[in-house]
C-alpha cells in the first residue's frame, strides 16, 4: 500500500469514519520512531475500544508492520481476518505480509479470497497483481489444492481434435 505523505499525523484522524484515512494522509514509512509509537499506540486504542472493527485492525497491522514488528503485525491482521472474514483489506494485507514472509501458500489463498471480495475494478486489480507477485515465486504454479491442472488443457485438446477431423475430412475420398 503507498501512502500519501502528509504533515499531519495519523492519531488525529482515527476517529474519522474511516480509519484508512489517517493511513492515507500519513507515510508511516518516513514518520520518526515517537511518531509511529504514537501512532501505534492511538490504533492501539481504538482497538480496544472496537474490537469488532476490521479496518482498525487491519490499520494496527500495517502499522506494526512499518514498525518491523512482524509478530504483532500477523497477530493483528489474524484478528483482523476473524472479526469480519468478508473484509477485503483485512484479506489482501493479510496475504500481503505472508507473501513477504514467503509463506506463500497462505499468502495465495488469502490473496485468492480477497480477490473474490473485490468491490471494484480497483480492488480486483491490485489483488490479481499481488496473486501474479506470489506466484512468480512458485514458478507460475498454483499451491491451491484442485488448482494443479492446466486451465487450457481441455481447449487445447479440442482445437487439435477439430484440426485432425477436419484434415482427414480434407483428405477424404
């Protein structure tokens, strides 16, 4: 996720509707160690506060993960995972941080699941370009179950079919 760099600093916007917002308007990338324990703290909070809510916990996570605190990060965006399944941030970050952990198996199927969350084009674009990412790293293979075989197998076979019945029509007395 790129963030928008911005003086103002995330904990003032927590309490805004959406808490992307404060993500939005603030690069934690280049915010000062106290800004971004600050910042944790704030998400921290807010958490507490509303544990039901996907996005802060999702937010907590990326923050976390700035933060180089890899534990607490995929401890958040599980929480974050459980609390609404149907969240497709919670989802792609999730997948997120386990294709840079390169255990890309989860990190495909979490990527596989907020693909089919996608609300947007938008969305659907940034989660098949995060699902191409994991699997160039698999060599172009699916680690899904049921997703071994090749999709263009089956027409393959029948454009062959068509070409040989048509040829020996061809030749046909």
């Amino acid at each position: 996720m790129t963030l928008a760099v911005t003086p103002r600093p995330a904990a003032t916007v927590l309490h805004t509707e959406s808490p992307f917002a404060a993500l939005l308007r603030t690069d934690l990338t280049l915010a000062s160690p106290g800004e971004l324990a600050a910042t944790i703290g704030e998400l921290e909070l807010a958490c507490l506060e509303n544990p039901k809510s996907a996005a802060l916990w999702t937010c907590l996570g990326i923050a976390y993960a700035v933060n180089y605190d890899v534990t607490k990060s995929l401890d958040a965006l599980e929480t974050a995972t459980q609390v609404e399944p149907d969240n497709f941030w919670a989802q792609l970050k999730h997948g997120e941080l386990q294709y840079r952990l390169r255990v890309l198996m989860h990190a495909e199927a979490t990527t596989l699941k907020a693909e089919t969350l996608a609300e947007n084009p938008w969305q659907l674009s940034l989660a098949r370009k995060q699902l191409k990412e994991i699997r160039k790293l698999t060599g172009g293979k699916s680690l899904q179950p049921g997703l071994t075989k090749p999709a263009r197998l089956v027409p393959a076979l029948l454009v062959s079919l068509v070409v040989v019945v048509v040829g020996l029509a061809s030749i046909w007395p």
